[in-house]
C-alpha cells in the first residue's frame, strides 16, 4: 500500500513539474489581461543577425476584426522605427509586457506618420500546432490542354492567390504587412514577368544576391532559432532560391510559430524553413523593408493559417527536384539542379518560374530561338510521362510556350480529381539553337485517288522553310478495306489542326480525362509541333465514350454500348470514324492542314 502511494505521489510530481515547464515554456498574456497604456518590448533583427529590442505602448483591441479574429493595437518606438514605421519584414515580431509573449506584429496602417502596429494575439497563433496536418483537398476538372500560362494559372487559382482584404479603422486602411520575397539566381527578365503576380497576392518581390544552400542534408550542429530571429520560407532552392522572410515569434522545444498572418492561408504545407540574414533595411514612404538573404536550412513549416505559420525543427521538408541540362549550338552542356515546392497549388507556379528563368538565362530572349525537348516526370506511383516537343520563334516565344508545357502537365497531375499524386522528379533535357524552325504546308501529291481495298497509296507533302526553301516529305498508307464505291477522307495536318478535326468529329470542345491511367495517357500523347499528322476517317458509325472514340462500331456493339443500362456516361454518336492514324516526325515545327477526298474502286 505505501509502496502505491510513493509511486502515485511521484507521478503527480512529475505531471505537476511537466504542467510547470509547459506553462514556464510558453508564459504569455491571454488577450482578456491586455489594457490600453500597457508598456513592454518587442523584438526583431534590423542588421544581420542581431537581435534588438524597441518599445510597445498598447493603444487598444480591435475585437473581432474579422469572424473570430482579435488584434492589437499599439505603437512601436525606436530610433530606426520612428524613421522608417512598421516594416516589411517584421511580420511574427514578438511582443512581449513584462517579459511575458502577447502576440506578433503582423498588420500595419499604410502611410502612417507613426509606426502604429496590428498584433495578433498568441493563444490564436498556439491554436495552429493543434491543427491537424492533411494534404489540401482541392482537385480539378478542367479540360486537358497543352499549354497553360502564368496568366492562366493565376485566374485558375485567384481565389488561393487573393490578397486579404484590408481593415478599415476610422476610414484608415489596415492591412497584413507585405512580405519580402527574395529572388536570387533570377534574370531581369522573370524577375519583372512574375512581379506583378506576387504584387497582386501582397508580396514585396525583391532582387537579391546569392543566398540558401542545399537542402541535401540538413546543417549540424545548428538546427536552432531565437524569437525574434529573422526567417526564410523556401519555395525554390537550388541553383535558384525563392525566399519568403519573416520573423520568429516564438520558440518551445523543436517547435517554431512565425509571421502572424499567412502566406497563402493553404492550411496543411510543406515548406522549407531556412535561417536568414537582414543585410540592411530600405526607409520608405510607402512601406519600408527589410533587405535580407536566406542561409541554412533548419526544418519544415507544416501549417499555413491566418494566425501565422507553424513548423518544426530538424525534420527535412520534401522537395520536387529539377534537373536541367541544356545543350546549346557549341555542344556545351549545362547542368541546373532546382528543387521546387511540393504543394497542389503552389507547385506548377513555381516549376513555371524555375525553367523560365533558367532558359531565360542560358538563351537569349530576343531574337530566333529554338528549343528541343526530351523530357520525363516521375511519379510517385511509379509511372512516368514522357516529354517530347520543339519549340520555335522569336523573343521569348519559345521559353514561354516549353514553359508552358511543364507547367500544364505538372498542373493537371497534382491537382488530379482521382488520387492524391506526388512527382518524384522532373528531368528535361534541351536542345537550344539560335535559328527559326518552321515549315508550312504547300500542297499534298497522292499518286492514286482512286485505290483498290488495302492498296498503298504514296503521299508527297510539300512544305517551305523560313528560309523559302522547298521541304519534301514522303510516307506510304494503306487504304482501308472498304466497298467498292465508298469514299474516304486523307486528313494531313499539323498538332492543332488535326485537334481541332478531332473536336468537329467528335463534337466536343475539349476533353476531361475519365480516370488516372487515362489523365497520364493522355498527357504523355500530347500532339507535338514536329509531328506531320496523317488520319483517315470515312462515313462508319461509332461512337465517343469516356474520351476515347469506339470507331467503326456494327450496329449490334453500337447498340449495346449506347444501352442506358450497360454506359455510365453519355456516348456522343459519331457519323464519321477514324480508321487509321499515322505520324511523321520532322526537324521543324509544321505549319498547315489539308483535307484530301479518296475513292475505293
């Protein structure tokens, strides 16, 4: 019996010091203790690693200045802040009154004479490491296409992208502060391209030197922060690095709160979290900054909230790695290895970003300029697509459409509707020359348009270069076994055309891929530009079903398949069934179409 009660009173010993050093780890002010007229210190970096301290006066609470959200109202004082106000930067910045943490800056009056500062409460910045992590849910149902722009892609996801709405308190616009996005290893080129975009989410896009390192492995033996410390998210690292910086607010064993606001508001994340270095700080009327380079890569933030964000020490954040190697007219070889964010949204923005640059870089922008692509893209389910296309023109039309490409791709993979689906790695291999590749078509010679049942009938396509040089293809066809008397139609054309062909036949304006294995099939079979695309087709009923044409259907099979019992989804009839198909590769990109009638004797 007294040997129970020792053990029971060392127990509650021990969940008495343990309750004792969860509180004395995380000793703050709740929101319902903080007065007007309160005084305490804050705490950021302004100058490389430095931590300083500057003066709070608390000026009121904002209750519910959103649905269930509070903030706090105070003055921040210093000989730097008074010049400069509330800066980009400092979001997460901790405050604390009588050494006790109350909440982060994260929100500031644009044009104030003084730095007047928003705080979002701590409880509701601890209330995230309670959030469960899960990956986003978000799925699409878009169309397949080939190509998918910046442009596109933010009207796609703007309601991801949307900056927060400001707060508006005597008719003073109150807003998140901006956040410095640090590019390095960028062209001014992208660099400008994609400003405009982050401008509109509520970035502060910034040109910076070298900065980041390799997150191959994690640095020893320094995987710490301080509150107050400056830090980075990493977006791309690498050969490039993308950086978003804030400040740490606060620090419990390996767990890390930051910012006070979100960065995309994408709730479950992966993203990197790196330290940073404050190179200097910019005074400015509008909204002074803070200049700084991220460094070594310390651990993971795990969840975007409106609070703020929260990650972990220690533990490594998954990457998609890009590996590119450019071949240019000379025979020289360049390799560029980038790892990009793994996240549904987030991932084809910045796999676009990241090969631009890069292509950007190494070929010029202005001018002839074609680009040969072989590429694949892993899966983790342990497929692969593969890619294969050429790209050819002037200014920067060839980087924007092969970027374009991955980006469409990469896009329609990870935010499938079927299954959550992870890209293990990304390998491009691109050949640059600095001359136009094109050819249009001219005119189509058969040497028979009249042919009996399986007879070969040889085609000449005639075509002209950029140079007006006259191009000669050859290819040899079977006819179709078809009846004396029938009559069939010889479609020669290029990627888009022969596209659009297929939407006139198979009366549809696009297609939705009806499951996984046919969303990479599909993907993987793209039409290429350096392709000359040869079908027959000829009046046989079929029909179009789940986005693959049943050609040639016997009225039976037709019957059964168009059954309200036996389809799952509607068939689209088809009067016109395509009864062979061919392609001919080609060292240019082909221009044209032609529609040639072909009787059977």
């Amino acid at each position: 019996m007294k040997k129970s009660i020792k053990i029971l009173l060392v127990a509650l010993l021990f969940l008495g010091f343990l309750n004792w050093y969860i509180e004395a780890s995380v000793t703050i002010i709740p929101l319902n203790q903080i007065k007007a007229g309160m005084k305490g210190k804050g705490r950021s970096v302004f100058i490389d690693n430095k931590i300083e301290e500057f003066d709070v006066e608390i000026l009121g609470i904002l209750y519910n200045f959103q649905p269930k959200r509070n903030l706090i109202l105070a003055k921040l004082q210093s000989q730097l802040l008074d010049k400069t106000g509330v800066m980009s930067g400092m979001s997460g910045s901790p405050i604390y009154i009588d050494g006790k943490l109350i909440g982060a800056v994260a929100y500031s009056f644009p044009f104030a004479k003084e730095a007047i500062a928003g705080i979002t409460p701590i409880e509701e910045m601890l209330a995230i490491q309670e959030k469960k992590i899960q990956k986003t849910s978000f799925s699409s149902q878009m169309p397949i296409k080939k190509y998918m722009t910046l442009e596109e892609l933010f009207e796609i996801n703007k309601n991801f992208f949307m900056t927060t709405s400001p707060t508006f308190v005597e008719g003073q616009a109150f807003s998140p502060l901006t956040i410095p996005l640090v590019f390095s290893g960028f062209s001014s080129r992208v660099f400008e391209q994609s400003k405009s975009f982050f401008l509109k989410m509520g970035f502060n896009p910034i040109r910076s030197g070298p900065g980041g390192q390799s997150v191959e492995k994690l640095s020893v033996p320094d995987l710490t922060l301080r509150e107050g410390d400056p830090v980075g998210v990493q977006l791309i690292t690498g050969d490039l690095n993308l950086s978003f910086v804030g400040t740490v607010t606060h620090v419990d064993g390996n767990n890390v709160l930051a910012f006070g606001h979100p960065l995309f508001n994408l709730g479950s994340v992966d993203y990197a979290m790196a330290k940073a270095k404050v190179v200097g700080v910019v005074p400015s009327l509008s909204s002074s900054l803070k200049l700084a380079v991220t460094d070594t890569l310390v651990g993971r933030f795990v969840q975007d909230r409106n609070s703020g964000i929260f990650g972990e020490l220690g533990k490594m954040p998954l990457f998609i790695p890009v590996n590119i190697k450019m071949l240019n007219d000379k025979g020289e070889i360049k390799d560029f290895k980038v790892k990009v964010v793994d996240d549904k949204i987030l991932t084809p923005f910045f796999v676009n970003i990241a090969l631009s640059n890069v292509l950007s870089i190494e070929e010029r922008a202005v001018g002839d300029l074609s680009l040969e692509l072989n590429g694949k893209i892993y899966l983790e389910n342990g497929k692969s697509i593969n890619l294969e296309d050429l790209f050819s023109g002037n200014f920067d039309t060839s980087i924007t459409t092969l970027s374009s490409l991955l980006t469409a791709v990469v896009y329609f993979l990870t935010n499938n509707e079927f299954q959550d689906l992870s890209i293990h790695r990304i390998d491009l291999n691109i050949r640059a020359s600095e001359e136009v590749k094109f050819s249009y078509l001219e005119k189509v010679w058969l040497d028979k348009y009249d042919v009996a049942p399986g007879e070969h009938i040889r085609i000449k396509v005639y075509s002209r270069n950029f140079r007006g040089d006259s191009v000669l293809q050859e290819v040899s066809i079977a006819a179709p076994l078809l009846p004396s008397g029938s009559e069939f139609y010889l479609i020669v054309a290029d990627a888009a055309s022969m596209q659009q062909v297929e939407f006139g036949q198979y009366k549809k304006q696009a297609f939705v891929p009806r499951s996984l294995n046919q969303l990479i099939r599909m993907l993987s079979n793209l039409r290429k530009n350096n392709r000359i695309y040869f079908r027959i087709i000829a009046a046989k009923p079929g029909l179009f079903l789940k986005g693959e044409e049943m050609p040639n259907l016997p009225p039976t099979m037709k019957s059964m398949f168009s059954s309200a019992r036996v389809a799952t989804s509607v068939p689209t009839e088809l009067n016109k069934s395509t009864l062979r198909e061919y392609q001919l590769p080609v060292p240019y990109v082909f221009q044209g179409a032609a529609v040639i009638p072909i009787k059977i004797k």
